[in-house]
C-alpha cells in the first residue's frame, strides 16, 4: 500500500490550494506528504526576466514555503520535499508509480504552465498510475458527502473503492449516481459513447454490496440518472467535497483514454475532482 500523498507545486495559487488540499488529504488518511517541484530543463538557470536568484534557489525556496505551508497546515504531518527535472506530465507520472494520490491545482505558473484543464493536466489524469487529483479552488463549504460516478468497469470499482476510503476518512457519506439506458429511439449525444449495456444498471445495487459492506460505517444513497451522468456529477459537485470518478468505463462512462465523463466533469465540477484508474493498466 502506497503510504504517501504527491503534490505538485509552482508557486501560484492554484497549486498552493492544491497543496493544502493534500496536506489535509495526508493527514486524514495518516500518509505522509511529498511536495514536488518539476524543473523542466529547458527554462535557463538565470531568466532574464525574474531577477538575480537562480531557477534552483527559487524551487528550494518554494519547497521550504511549501513544507511549512503544509506543517502549519497539519501539524505533525511528515512532509519532504524535492525538485525532479524532466517535463511536467511524466515526471508527475513517474511520482504516481509509488503514490497514494497525486494532487495538483487546475492550472499553475512556471513548470505547470499548461496546468488549465488542458492537455497537460488531462494528460495526466488520462495516464497515471493511481489517483490523480484536480483541486479547482478553496473549500469555502464542508458538506460531508463525497460523490462517485459508478458504471460497474474496472476503473469505476477502483473509482468506489478510493470514494469509500475518502469518505470514511472524513465521516462522510457516499452519493453514487450512475446511469440508466435512454429510452428505444431516443438520439444519441455526439462523442458520449455507446449506451450502458442493456440490464446493466438493474444489476448495480448488487454489485455495489459487497463495496460498502466492506466500509459498514459510511452511509450511502445510490441515484439512478437517465442519459448521460456528466450533468447529473457536476450537479452533485456543488454539494460534495470531493467527485471521484474512473478513468475510463463503460457504457454511459465510456472512453478511448480518458472518458467522455471524466474529461466532463474535470471541466464542470465545483469541487475537487478525482480520477481513479486501476494501477496494472499503464497505457
């Protein structure tokens, strides 16, 4: 079991939301912190235009704010610190091998310059190894619910199984919203993937059991939504802390590499976001 949380940093607000989100996350879960700097080698030592500190002295002094950011935070966390040189995606990819959760801010400066719920940070959530965390701004409202979009794939058990460890971490209760057939005849929305198989969601309740029988003490409601549910979790984000969802699924989930409602919903939520894949699958 991965016993850390990742956090990428670059000085800009977003990651710094980012970062308390993963410190709390951390502490939560009683895993420690790693805080990571991505120095892409092509950005000079000396940039003409920031002044006379090296881009090394920046990131160590980021690191330090960092971790005394998170310490004050969390008080007690284990928290250290390092700069990793590379492109931002693989290097990231790279921390997620041996992560619990890689944690990240919707968009960034510097090194997460393409962090805008572009390619960069899609990329990510579409290759990583484990978790993958959007956090998109402060937590002004704790609502004690966490949300979880659920088809029966693969991705999406793994998705449930992260839900249910983030919920009875917080004492939290479990939304599980997933998605019933459109009617015989009824159009079929562009770029959204097949239907669900037919029966498919008459069988969800039972294949749910065993999950949250394995987690008694956090209450669940499952929601049945008609057509595609990207709507229905973005709905659902305004009144959680967290939305997980997998990678990729099937039916209504469906996907190529990154689904049409994990890709939706990184885009619509109101709240973190994360992405689950299972961690054999690597491509």
């Amino acid at each position: 079991m991965s016993t850390h949380v990742v956090v990428g940093v670059d000085g800009s607000e977003q990651s710094a939301l980012a970062l308390d989100w993963a410190a709390a996350d951390a502490a939560r879960r009683r895993k420690a912190l790693r805080v990571v700097y991505v120095r892409e080698p092509w950005i000079p030592e000396y940039p003409a235009s920031r002044g006379h500190d090296s881009l090394t002295e920046r990131a160590e002094e980021l690191l330090r704010r960092s971790a005394r950011r998170a310490r004050e935070h969390a008080p007690g966390l284990e928290v250290t610190t390092a700069v990793v040189t590379g492109a931002v995606v693989e290097r990231l990819r790279a921390e997620s091998e041996n992560a619990d959760t890689v944690v990240v801010g919707s968009r960034g400066l510097g090194g997460f310059a393409g962090l805008a719920l572009g390619s960069t940070g899609l990329g990510l959530a579409g290759h990583a190894h484990g978790p993958i965390v959007v956090v998109r701004g402060p937590a002004r409202v704790r609502h004690d619910e966490i949300a979880v979009g659920y088809d029966g794939s693969e991705d999406a058990e793994c998705a449930v199984e992260y839900a249910l460890e983030q919920a009875q971490a917080r004492q939290a209760r479990l939304r599980v919203i997933y998605g019933r057939r459109l009617p015989v005849g009824a159009p079929h929305p562009a770029g959204f993937g097949p239907l669900p198989p037919a029966g498919i969601e008459d069988d969800i309740p039972r294949r749910l059991r065993p999950w949250l029988e394995k987690y008694p003490g956090v209450a669940a409601v499952l929601v049945a939504v008609t057509g595609h549910p990207v709507p229905a979790l973005a709905a659902a984000s305004r009144a959680a802390d967290l939305v997980v969802v997998g990678s990729r699924g099937l039916g209504g989930f469906a996907t190529a590499l990154l689904g049409s409602v994990s890709h939706g919903v990184l885009h619509r939520a109101h709240c973190p976001v994360a992405v689950v894949r299972p961690r054999e699958r690597t491509s």
